[in-house]
C-alpha cells in the first residue's frame, strides 16, 4: 500500500463529488463570459412567469448543460453566474449579433436611362392627349358646320360688291340661314375662301347647311337678271333705261359716244353697276367689228369701222325687217357710188332730237329743206356721226350689201319697203302708198 494512500472511506466521496462541481462551475464560467453585455429592450418579458421558474429551479450538469435539479446551496455559493442567467432569462435577453447597415449601391446607368425614356414617355403621352382632344373639338366643329338650317323654302340673299365675310356673316345670320356668324367666319376662312365669295343674288335651297352656303358664294352661281337694248337706240335713250333699271347701282358718270354701244340682251347680277354695264357694250361693239371687218365686200366704199358705223345706224333706223336690211343697205352703197345724196329722214330727224327724244310727228317740207350737219337731202355723204345704236344685223348687211341695182325705196304700208332701180318706178311706188295710206284713214 502506498505511503500516501489515503484511507478507506474518508474524503472520497468529497472528492469524487467536488470534481463534477469544479468541473460544472468551470463550464458556468465559460458560458458566462460568452454571454452579450448588449440588453435588447424590446425582447425583455418581466411577467414570463415559465422563464421565471426555470430559472429559479435549475442548475448546470457536470457537462454544462442547464439543469433542474441544482439545490438552494449551489445557487447561494455562485450568485454572480446565477443571478446573470437568472436576469437574462427574465428579460429574454435576445443575442443575435447587431446588424450591420447594408452601404446603399449607386445608381446603376440603366436606372439611370429608364428616368429619361420615362419623362420621355410622360411628354409623349400628354402630347397625344392634347392632340385627341384638339381633334375631338374639330370634328365637333365641322359636324356643326354640316347642320341643316331650320328655313323650309328657299331663300334669296345678296352679295353686294365690296362686302367681306363679316358683312356677309352677319346678314346670314340675320336671315336665320346660319346659326352662328362666328363659326362660319371661323370655317370659311379655314379653308381658305374668305376672299372667294363673290359678290351676285344668290337662291339659298331650303335646309341648307353652312358648308352648301359657302359653296354657293364661291362656285359664284348667281342669279342672272337680263336687260335688253333694243337695236337702233340712241345712246341717250340707252342710258335713261339704264338709270331706272332697279337692280342696277351707282351713277352713270359719262356719255358713251353715239353710235359705240352694242344693243343686245346682256346678264348681270343683282347689284351690278350701271357704269360696268355701259363698259361691256362698248367691248362688245368693238369686239364684234374688228372680227368682221376683214370679211367686208372688196368694193365697198367705206373707209373705216366708223363709217361702217354710221351708214349701219342709217340702215337700223330706215326698217326694222331683218330681211330687208341688205337690200337697204345696198341702196345706200349704191348712192355712194353714184355720188348721190342719201336722202334718208331718220337722219333728218337726228339733226332735229340729237337722239335726245323721239319725234312723234310728220317731218315738216321746211325742216327737210333745212341745211343742218345731218340733213342728207343737202348734204353730200355720210352724217359726222352715227344718228344710232345698230345692231348686229345692220352691221353685217352694210359690210356685205345685197348685190343689187336698187337706188329707191319706199314704204308699203305693211311694214316693209319696196325698191326700184329707176326713179320714175320709184314715184309709182309712192302714188301706191299715198293711196293706202288715204285709203285707212
């Protein structure tokens, strides 16, 4: 037996018993110090009445792994370990690592890049917007221009010369044919005819839309009223119808020359001017002779257009039978030729009137015998100027005469003339007309 042995029974079993203990309360202190300092507050449960008990009630195994079964005195002997658990648990201290701030990442170019094309793409819709709506405002507008009026009968309305669109709007407006002058300034001058609207009396169809009314002013398909002139007026005559005529404007400011005018039917528009009308018959006049003048007989003693114009106005006034007028035209041809007077009393009465009125009684044998510039009983030739208006008629039969011998011509007392070539046949004529002529009274 060892010398040191020491003896049976005496401090083994406070050996074998402390060694656990040391063991345990090494453990305690390893696990202690690996406890956080760090309390997390929002974790901590003073009224966990579990936790609570645990803790009062337990102890570490030899190992040290946390028992149930440690005794009041172990506890008293170590009250700092204990007592740290003990609170920890209490407060269910939580010893997860404190995180660490993620570092915020740059903006990456593609983000970058999406921020442009998405106010691109903000700027883009809001442009189609507007252009939507915009459209949705025309085609409101246009439906307008394309409503009926409410008129059940046509309708005349004017266009005097010189009026612009808002004149014209107005009076449409005024008329119940359109329902707003606004819109149809705005409509017309959209498409560019505010200053195609020309001016005539226009028919307005009933139910008819803005859009139908515009056209009609600009396609300028007006009411054409006539005025006749007779042929062999005198131009005095010619104006004083024209002065009265009621659809005809503005004052005549000059006398046309006797003999310039054309007589003819002419159309014109309600508003027209007298002056314009005077105007195209003179074109008219000297249109249609310089187109004939070239076809004129080869032996025709006629120098210009203006005795061509003169001899013509003779004709017109010595018979109003068309058929007659070359034969009346060849007399007087004839004469000149022959150096012989023309002896024709319209010519007479010319000199008397001026062309100013009409004679409405019998040439007196002193006014016949009167030497005055148009007396062609005492004048050698043509007057100075023509005594009327010819139309186109005595016109072509003086520059194309009838090829015949006659020199003579008188009344027959039915409207017409007979002729003869000899004066002594001539006087027979007369006798025969003064016989009927005393015969009907």
């Amino acid at each position: 037996m060892p010398e040191n042995q020491p003896p049976e029974n005496s401090n083994v079993e406070n050996q074998t018993t402390e060694q656990p203990v040391a063991n345990g309360f090494n453990a305690r202190r390893e696990f202690a110090a690996v406890l956080p300092t760090h309390i997390d507050e929002e974790s901590v449960n003073p009224t966990d009445e579990n936790s609570s008990a645990v803790a009062d009630n337990g102890q570490f195994s030899p190992d040290g792994h946390f028992s149930a079964q440690a005794n009041a005195d172990e506890l008293h002997e170590r009250p700092g370990i204990f007592a740290n658990y003990k609170m920890k648990r209490q407060l269910k201290i939580k010893t997860k690592p404190p995180k660490t701030p993620k570092a915020a990442k740059p903006a990456s170019k593609a983000k970058k890049g999406g921020g442009v094309w998405g106010a691109l793409s903000s700027f883009i819709t809001m442009i189609v917007v507007l252009v939507l709506i915009v459209a949705g405002v025309w085609l409101a507008t246009i439906q307008l221009f394309e409503v009926k009026n409410d008129q059940p009968a046509e309708s005349l309305f004017l266009v005097r010369s010189g009026d612009n669109l808002t004149k014209i709007s107005q009076r449409l407006e005024q008329q119940k044919l359109i329902s707003s002058q606004d819109l149809y300034k705005f409509l017309v001058s959209w498409e560019g005819n505010d200053t195609r609207l020309k001016a005539g009396e226009y028919i307005i169809p009933p139910n008819a839309t803005m859009r139908d009314i515009m056209n009609i002013f600009v396609g300028g398909q007006s009411i054409q009223h006539k005025i006749t002139f007779a042929e062999g007026l005198t131009t005095q005559q010619i104006l004083d119808k024209l002065k009265i005529a009621p659809l005809l404007t503005g004052e005549i400011k000059y006398t046309p020359a006797e003999g310039s005018l054309m007589p003819e039917t002419y159309l014109f528009e309600n508003g027209s001017s007298r002056t314009a009308i005077l105007a195209e018959m003179e074109k008219s006049q000297k249109r249609f002779l310089a187109d004939l003048w070239d076809t004129r007989a080869k032996d025709l003693p006629l120098k210009s257009m203006e005795e061509v114009v003169i001899l013509a106005s003779i004709v017109e006034k010595e018979t109003g039978v068309a058929r007659e007028r070359p034969q009346v035209a060849a007399v007087f041809v004839n004469r000149i030729l022959q150096k012989m007077r023309l002896q024709s009393d319209p010519t007479i009465i010319y000199g008397i009137t001026k062309g100013a009125y009409i004679l409405d009684r019998q040439l007196r044998k002193s006014e016949i015998k009167a030497k005055t510039a148009y007396n062609t009983y005492v004048i050698n030739g043509l007057p100075p100027t023509p005594i009327a208006n010819p139309g186109k008629q005595a016109i072509l039969a003086v520059l194309n005469p009838a090829d015949v011998d006659f020199l003579y011509f008188v009344a027959d007392g039915t409207g017409g003339h007979v002729f003869a070539k000899t004066y002594k046949q001539h006087q027979k004529n007369v006798k025969k007309l003064r016989a009927l002529e005393k015969a009907n009274k």
